[in-house]
C-alpha cells in the first residue's frame, strides 16, 4: 500500500469514529457555520466537539505547518482529507477569516512571534478576527483610506471609522489597515496593524442588509490603543500586505462560484417538469439555465486548469486574473435562476413551503458578492490595465 | 489528465504558429480568394504540411501517423485558427480519420488510414442534405442490389469537395428519416458514374461542394461499419470534429481579440488612444475572461478524447457551444472597435468574421450544441 493509500484509510477510519452524525448533515447557509472565538456562536453543541477534535489534529488547518497549530500535510493529503470528509458529507470544522484571510498574510508577512502567538488560536478556533479595510470614503478606491494612527512610542493611537466590517460585532480581534503617514502617494503610509476588539474605544454598530441578516457592522475607533508588536511587517508598508490578503479574499468570494450539487436544470425540471422528449417545460427559462451550467462547467475547468499550471511551475497565469469577477457573477447568475426555477418558493422569509428562507436569503446576499473585496467594475480594471495593458484615461 | 501542455505539446505548438505564420495567413486566404483558386487551398503548402506529420498527427503510428492524439491536432487547429490558414486538416484530418478509424474494418483502416497519413488521399464526408446540421434527418438512400449499393440523393456543405478523392457518403440503408438507426457510411470514389459535384464558396472563402447522386454504384466492400449502424462512429465522430473546430475556433478569436487591443493602443481619438475609454475596457476585459473560459473548455474537451471518457458528448456540444458563443461575440467586437476600418475588404480583421460564421455553423451551430448540451444534462 503506498503511503497516501495508508493515510486515507486511517483518515476514513478516524473520520468515521470521531465525526458526530449531527456534523454529517448540509449546512443551512452562512449562518449555519461554525466561526469559533471567545464567545462561539452555536447552535448544535456538536459544533464544538468537532472543532476541537479536529484542531487537535491540525486538520482545521491541515495545510499550515504543525509548529503553527496546522496539520503539516501536504497538497496531495490535504486533498485526500477533503474527499474523505465529502464522502461522509463532513462538515467544515471551523471557518473564519482567520483562516481564510489573515492566515496567509500572516504566514507571509509575520515574523516568527507573531506567527506563534495568533497562528495557533486561529486554528484552534480560539480567537475570531475581522478585517478593517473599507472606510465610509474609502470603498473602491480603498488606498485612500484615513483611519489615522499616531506613534505614542510602544503603541499606536488609532481614530477613525471603518464600514462594511464583516461580524466585527462578534469578533474579537481585528486586522486593521490604517494611515501612520500622509505625506507621500495614498498608498505609501498605510500600515497592516493588529489589536484587540475588547480595547477602550472601540465601538462597533450592525448594518441590516436587503436580506435581513446584519453580517456587516460600522465600526468606530476612538483612541484604540494598537500595540507595536502588533505591526505586521514595516510601518507604511501596509498596502502590499493589503493587496496581497486581497487575494485570499477573492479566491474565497470567487468560490462561491463553483456547481451546486444539484444543477439548476434538474432543480428546474422538479419544480417545472418536462415535455417528451425530456426537455424542461419553459423553453426560455431552459435557455438561460443551460447558458448558465455551461459557463459553470467553463469556469470550473478554469480553476482547475490554473491550479494545475501553478502545479506544473508555470506559475499563476493570467486567467487567475478573472476569478473574483467571474465567479460572483457566476452566483448571482445563479441565485437568479433559483427563483426563476423554484418560483415564489423562493420568496418568502420562513416556512417550509419556503424552504425556510434559505433560496431568498441567499439570493439577497449573492448581490453583494459583486461588491465586496472589489467591486465587478473594479477587478475589470484590473484586467484592463494589468492584464490587457490598456492605458489610464 | 492533468489540463496543461507537456512540453512535446508546447514544442507542437511553436512548430505550428512559426510555420503557419509563414507560410499560411490572412494575406494567403486573400490570394487564394482572389485568383479564385478552386480548391481553397495551396497544394504546396499542404504538401509541406504533410511532410512535417500533420496529415497523420492524430492517427495512430501503426498506421503510419505520430499519435500525438487529438490533443496534438487541436495545437494546430488552433494555429490554423489564428492564421485562417486554408488546409484539408479538417475535413480530412479531423474528420474523415476519424470515422474511417470509427468504422473501418481493419483491411479499411490498413489502407486508408496510411494514404491519409501521406498526404496522398483527400477523403471528406458527405452528410448534409440542408441549411442545418441534422444527422437523423439524412434522406439519401442506399439501396443494397447484389453486391453493391445503389446510392441517390443530394449534399450540401461538403468540405473541401473539389479536391476530394474519396466521400464518405452517408446513407438510409433503412429506418426512417428523423431516426438514428438505419444510417450506413459508405466510401464514394470521386470518378463514380452517376456522382456530380458543384463547388460552392462560402463567404469564408473556402469550398465546400453540393453533391448529387444519381443511382451511384459502389461495392457493398465499400460499406464502413455495419450496414444500418454507422450512428454510434458517426456520432462520436462528429463530437470529435466539433471539439476540432472549437479549437480552430478559439486560435481565431484570441487572434481577432489581440489584433483588436493592439488597435485599442494606436488608434487616437479626442487626443488619447482609445484604449484608455473605460467603455471599451470593460468589455474588452469581459471578453478576456471569457476566452479564458473557451480556452480551458477547449483543452478539457481534447483530453477526453484522448482519455476516452464517457462524458464527450457533453463535452463536445458544450466546447462547440462556447465557442460558438465566445467566437460570435470576438468577432463582433473586433469590427465594431475597429470601427469604419474594420468594415473594409483591405483591412485583415474582416476575414475573421466570415470563417468564424462558417466555423460556428459547421456540425451544429450554438443553437444545436447548446439544446444537445441541456438534453446531456438531463433537462
């Protein structure tokens, strides 16, 4: 037996004995997911007891080295933990920005005490984090950001306000950028700054969004002490930090993209049923339907194609360029045709014969996938001038 | 299969764009366009085509090809694409190959797959008899009368017809028009009594032939495959021929796509290129991504022909679907960028369009591959 054929058939086994049953189940949206911190919101207890099993393995983080809190395995055995979870329909044990966004910067940019002190309660779940990076006049063109931090010698003192701030009402630590310098171009002076969301002056207030869930908060700053140790990399250098946990971000929102289990199609011929020769009933809405799941499949062997560019060391090409943009649209393509298939099913708040809100809910949150960590437009100018060389106006 | 280039393809492909780029262009189509040339394409080039290999690329080396795999053959159909380089490649190479090693029995394939692979036979299939592709709809008939068949009917949009040698004529030896079984493939010598055919050029300036068939005769040994079964080769056939032309196909936008973000970058207006206008950024970079997509779709589909997968069908209509939709909308936008000069015969970008048309249509047009793509998928 090779040696990756013997780790998948004791991950199998360990999966089997030490996954609750309850963990097997599909999660019901975003909500439904286990974020961790000091105050973990949980619905199920099992969500605990499967979170701490797992971190005790690494394997909330399997890819990060062991020293970090991670599980040290590499691309082909984190790839075989995924497949043997899907093939009990595990859940994930713990998703957070820390894991997803800070994370990465930090294992990049972090120097080996910072790494040790906040790597590991990431991944053992221990502490939630969120990101400061949009500002009231501060969205799309983020560089010209304000939130201001003043040298007080071991510490900065931060004032300011920051929007959009995903969960900072449940959060217990952020990851900040703000301005320790004005004199040069918007985006020199711009520092990657970590601190405690418990600290004096810091006030956090819900945003209520079209689809009736408040994951965004204003959040204000009002002398917040943020501790030196605290500065990722060097002060002013933030924006190269900033860009580059952007990154993550879009990786993780262009996700969103990939095929649902069930196609649009079948969901479609479900709900709307299909003529004689097998073709659902609406020619119209069959189109579309078929535009979509055809752009799906496109866009997937995509992802795959680059990744395996990456793997084969021609480096990330510049199809990688177009992930964000496409695959946002991608899910709001499809949330769309959720409702055009599923019909006022899929409008209602709660109840059973409404899916229990779950298809409206989504679709409402699916129209800021387009927005946040850079809007459609802005990653076209991405493409624009970076990839295509076109030049400024 | 992992969805990158090895490097012997990578190699294929060099090899492909610096001789084609030479010896193959837009400026060579127009040359052949204008002396009216009757088979569309420059015998010579095709000679020094076949010297290199291409001619067998994808056909096994047991019969006398590389067996670089459909996947080998797709690098240079997408060369082609980018050069509109005029060349049997398709309708003998892509196709005719492929549904003799479909069909063919092995005396067949020992024959013909070597002459091919020479470059010394032109073969090409005969199968459509109106404006759409519609295989089941097939209505020539092939009657069994002795030893032989007694073939009649018409075709339409016979590749390369003018220079064909042989047709693979496809016939009802039974069954009823609009059904899949019944239908034979049977080799037609171009000097058979009773066979006309009439070139015909299409706007992409290529030929195709309209063939008709009167009463001709052929041996029943002429038959690939068994009589009345020809629809399983032929289908798998025609969802290689289609991925085929999906890669020409995308060689053809990406060339009209970066011929046009060039003009982008020159053409001034207002005092300032145009390139720099968000108006025409924004849907350049759409356009971008989408050929990512097309590209990757592309290779997925090549693949799995060389992998054999179960999935091809699906595959193939979704390929050719895609790029039938990416190739449409490149196309269209390389004229309307260019602006009054890409409405002009001396400007290059104007060929692009016509061959994406004929491409696009050739074996089932979006509208087809989209409808076989949903019916695949179960709705």
């Amino acid at each position: 037996m090779s040696d990756l054929e013997q780790f998948r058939q004791e991950t199998r086994a360990w999966l089997e004995e030490n996954c609750p049953e309850s963990m097997r189940t599909p999660v019901k949206g975003f909500d439904d997911l286990y974020n961790g911190g000091r105050n973990p919101e949980i619905d199920h207890p099992d969500q605990k007891v499967w979170c701490d099993r797992m971190a005790a393995r690494g394997w909330t983080v399997p890819h990060w080295p062991k020293e970090y809190g991670g599980g040290g395995l590499d691309k082909e055995q984190v790839k075989v933990l995924r497949q043997e979870m899907a093939r009990i329909n595990a859940r994930s044990p713990l998703d957070s920005f820390g894991i997803s966004m800070l994370g990465p910067a930090l294992l990049h940019f972090g120097s080996q005490e910072q790494k040790l002190e906040h790597l590991p309660k990431i991944a053992r779940g221990e502490i939630r984090w969120c990101q400061g990076y949009s500002e009231p006049n501060a969205g799309s063109d983020l560089a010209s950001l304000a939130t201001k931090a003043e040298d007080k010698g071991d510490h900065y003192l931060i004032n300011g306000q920051k929007i959009w701030t995903s969960y900072a009402d449940k959060s217990d630590w952020i990851f900040c950028l703000v301005r320790t310098d004005n004199s040069g171009s918007k985006h020199e002076g711009i520092s990657f700054v970590l601190f405690d969301m418990a600290s004096p002056g810091v006030t956090t207030r819900p945003i209520k969004l079209i689809s009736g869930s408040s994951p965004f908060c204003e959040t204000f700053f009002d002398n917040v002490k943020a501790y030196k140790s605290n500065l990722i990399g060097e002060e002013g250098k933030g924006w190269a930090i900033a860009k580059y946990l952007l990154t993550h971000e879009r990786e993780m929102i262009s996700g969103f993209g990939a095929a649902p289990k069930k196609s649009v199609g079948q969901m479609a011929v479900e709900a709307i049923g299909s003529d004689s020769s097998g073709r659902l009933a609406n020619g119209i809405l069959r189109q579309v339907i078929a535009q979509y799941q055809l752009d799906t499949l496109a866009f997937a062997a995509t992802m795959a194609r680059v990744g395996d560019e990456a793997k084969a060391g021609q480096g990330l090409g510049a199809a990688s360029s177009i992930f964000k943009y496409y695959g946002t649209e991608l899910n709001k393509r499809r949330n769309e045709l959720n409702l055009a298939a599923l019909g006022e099913q899929a409008l209602g708040w709660d109840g059973p014969e409404y899916r229990d809100g779950v298809v409206s809910r989504d679709w409402l949150r699916s129209k800021g996938n387009s927005i946040e960590g850079g809007t459609s437009e802005v990653q076209l100018n991405i493409i624009s001038k970076r990839v295509l060389g076109l030049p400024d106006a | 299969m992992a969805l990158v280039l090895t490097e012997e393809q990578v190699m294929l492909k060099e090899s492909a764009a610096g001789f084609l780029a030479e010896k193959a262009t837009v400026a060579h189509l127009r040359k052949l366009r204008d002396s009216d040339n009757a088979q569309g394409f420059d015998s010579d080039v095709w000679a020094e085509m076949a010297a290199m290999g291409w001619a067998g690329i994808a056909i096994p080396e047991e019969f006398g090809g590389l067996g670089y795999g459909y996947t080998g053959l797709g690098l240079v159909l997408e060369q082609a694409g980018r050069n509109l380089s005029a060349s049997p490649l398709q309708s003998t190479v892509l196709i005719a190959a492929t549904l003799i090693s479909e069909l063919g029995n092995s005396e067949q394939k020992g024959r013909l797959l070597p002459a091919i692979a020479a470059g010394e036979q032109l073969i090409t299939l005969a199968l459509q008899e109106r404006g759409h592709h519609a295989p089941q709809q097939t209505a020539t008939s092939a009657r069994r009368d002795g030893d032989d068949f007694v073939i009649s009917g018409s075709k339409l949009m016979v590749l390369d017809a003018a220079s064909a040698n042989q047709f693979i004529v496809i016939a009802r030896t039974g069954g009823d028009v609009g059904q899949q079984q019944g239908l034979s493939a049977l080799l037609v010598d171009a000097a058979t009594a009773g066979l006309s055919v009439e070139r015909r050029e299409m706007v992409d300036s290529r030929n195709v032939g309209a063939l008709v068939l009167d009463k001709v005769r052929v041996p029943a040994a002429n038959l690939l495959g068994a009589e009345g079964d020809a629809w399983g080769g032929l289908s798998r056939t025609l969802d290689i021929a289609n991925i085929g032309l999906a890669a020409e196909l995308l060689g053809l936008s990406v060339e009209a796509f970066e011929r046009t973000v060039t003009y982008l970058k020159e053409r001034k207006q207002f005092g300032k290129v145009i390139g720099s206008f968000q108006g025409l950024q924004h849907r350049a970079a759409e356009l971008f991504a989408e050929l990512e997509l097309a590209r990757s779709i592309v290779l997925q589909a090549l693949h799995a022909i060389d992998d054999g997968e179960q999935e091809l069908a699906l595959l193939a209509s979704a390929a050719k679907a895609k790029l039938c939709e990416v190739a449409q909308r490149a196309s269209n936008e390389a004229i309307q960028m260019h602006g009054g000069i890409g409405m002009t015969d001396e400007y290059e970008i104007g060929f692009f369009i016509k061959r994406a048309r004929v491409a696009q249509h050739t074996f089932g047009d979006y509208n087809y591959h989209l409808d076989r793509f949903a019916l695949l998928s179960g709705f």
